[in-house]
C-alpha cells in the first residue's frame, strides 16, 4: 500500500489539510513517511503533522505522528505505527507553514508527503536467518 498524503511537488502557501485515506485494508498498519521539501524561500518554516479518525469526519485533537520542522530542501523519514490504535481507519496530513523576516510575505514550499507500508516479515525467513545453537 502506498499513499501520497501531500501530492509531490504540492506548492504550500498556506495552512492546509491533505485528502483523506482510508487504511483499514492495511496489513500491517505500519509506514515508511517519506517528507519531500523539493524548493522553499528563505526565512520559513514548515510543520506538517498526521492525523487520524475512526470515520474519516472528526479526526484526532493532536496528531498521531509530527514531522520535524523543515526549513530547507531535502527529504526526512519516519515511521508511523498504528498498529497498536485499531480504532483509527482514516489518516491525511495536515501542514502549516509560517514566515518571518524580510522580502515576500507570503511562505511557499513545495513539497510531497508519500507513505509506504512496511511489508509484514515472513516467519519462516526470521526463523531460516537466526542461528540455532544446539546442545
């Protein structure tokens, strides 16, 4: 399963929320978050947070996972775990981005927020991999 909770190349200039997506097919429950900053002005910053619901309407009041604060270009990686929230069906990412100092007024990232499920580890390859030890 993969996802792409802020299209690639999304250009930002405001606050925003991200479709929604449903992962209850989700094996594992489990994602490889993959933050995209591919061009931004000087002097701003971006948050970009995941949310959840349980029916895609009322979503958490804080988020499930928050990324770093992003200032530059470049990519950052985490993992988001909800394999231990069975009550969350929906995710979508929310961002907020904010300016100071001089020159234009508004912020602008443009940036993509993609997720990929880790696949589940087959038993018999973690058996086949540890050594046994025997007396």
């Amino acid at each position: 399963m993969k996802l792409a909770l802020i299209p690639p190349n999304t250009k930002m200039e405001s606050n925003g929320d991200g479709a929604s997506f449903d992962i209850s097919g989700s094996a594992t429950r489990t994602f490889l978050c993959l933050l995209t900053v591919a061009d931004q002005l000087e002097q701003e910053a971006l948050d970009v947070s995941i949310y959840g619901s349980a029916e895609g309407i009322t979503w958490t009041p804080r988020p499930l996972l928050k990324l770093p604060q992003q200032f530059y270009r470049g990519s950052t990686k985490m993992v988001l775990d909800l394999s231990l929230r069975p009550e969350v069906k929906f995710i979508r990412a929310r961002w907020e981005v904010s300016r100071w100092g001089r020159g234009s007024p508004l912020p602008m990232f443009v940036a993509g927020l993609e997720l990929a499920e880790v696949p589940p580890m087959a038993r018999e390859t973690a058996a086949k991999s540890v050594p046994v030890a025997t007396v």
